[in-house]
C-alpha cells in the first residue's frame, strides 16, 4: 500500500486509533494508581520505545491523581537493530545514580511485550540492583506464549504477531524513527 507511486504508506492496517489509545491508556493510570497506591514504586521506562507510551501514563497519573507522585527513571537495552529481529538484550544506559530501588518494587514501562528477552533482560538487572520484586506495564502485548513474561502485569491491547508500529514502536525500514512518535497502534507495511 502506497500514498503515491514513490512515497511508501505508514503502515498496512491500524489497530487502535490515536483516541482509543488515549482512552486505553487513561484506563491504564486508573488500574495503576489503585494497584501501587500504597507502595509508590519506581517506574523504569525502556528507552526508546517506551517513551511516547511512559510520557503518556505519567501525565495520565498525575491528571487522575495529583497526590501519587510517580518516580519515573529510564534505561536503554538494546535488543532490536533496522531488522525485525531480535538480538540478544545489551544494556547500553542504566539507571541514573541517585536513583535507589533497594527493597522497592519497580515497574517496568515499555511499548509491547514481544517475545519477553528484553523484560526478562530488564528485569534481572532491576533485581541485581537490589529491586524487591519487577512488574511489567507495557501498551501492546502480542498475543502467543512466551517463556520470559508470560504475560504482562497490566497491558494496553493484545496484538497479533506481527511487526508493530506508532506509539513507540518504529519502523525502521522506512528511515530511522519512522512512525514512534505516531499515536496510532499499526501493523507496520510488510516491506518497504
């Protein structure tokens, strides 16, 4: 599918609308803030992807309740390259220094829960650094069995198996970046 005879479509089909995301990830905040209310977890967002949908939850939490206080830090693993692919998870930025989640729980925010490596990779960092237990809160999960994270915590949406793209996810073989910072949820075109 193609906008003109040069220029490639977005994506091949769109999931979820930009408005039922929004939606979603409203009703995410909710489920999250009457589950951690008492706890005050740390939040770990997974660089790249999870941004567009982390920034999103911490505006949502904060709307609903102004008295949670999220803490939010950031890693970067590195697991996929321009292919649809998966390498084994590096992690290239780890958590800030002033940063202690000794005891604490931690929630793990990402953009979909694939094939569970990366969680699984994250996760075993978290706990090495001292992280009583590790939730994982991802926007898209896909939907066949895994054998790290068989499941996430809280999901947005449950996918088919295919590449995926908008709110984090890119597309990589149009140009780097392309469709992240999209707030639709798409299958991404087949080719390019």
């Amino acid at each position: 599918m193609t906008t003109s005879s040069s220029t490639p479509a977005l994506h091949a089909q769109v999931l979820h609308t930009a408005d039922e995301v929004a939606r979603r990830i409203d009703e995410m905040a909710a489920e999250i803030v009457e589950r951690y209310r008492d706890d005050k977890p740390v939040f770990v967002c997974l660089l790249r992807g999870g941004a567009p949908f982390a920034t999103r939850l911490m505006f949502a939490i904060a709307e609903l309740d102004p008295h949670f206080h999220p803490e939010l830090d950031y890693v970067t693993i590195r697991t996929y390259a321009s292919e649809r692919a998966a390498n084994h998870p590096e992690l290239v930025m780890g958590l800030a220094p002033g940063t202690d989640i000794v005891g604490r729980r931690v929630v793990m925010l990402d953009d979909v829960l694939d094939k569970g490596h990366t969680a699984a990779f994250t996760s075993g960092y978290l706990k090495l650094l001292g992280a009583s237990t590790v939730d994982l809160v991802v926007l898209m999960q896909k939907d066949f069995a895994r054998a790290h994270f068989a499941d996430a915590t809280i999901h947005g949406f449950v996918a088919p198996n295919e590449w995926l793209t908008g709110m984090g996810m890119d597309d990589a073989r149009l140009t780097r970046e392309a469709n992240r910072w999209l707030a639709d949820l798409a299958i991404a075109n087949a080719s390019s």
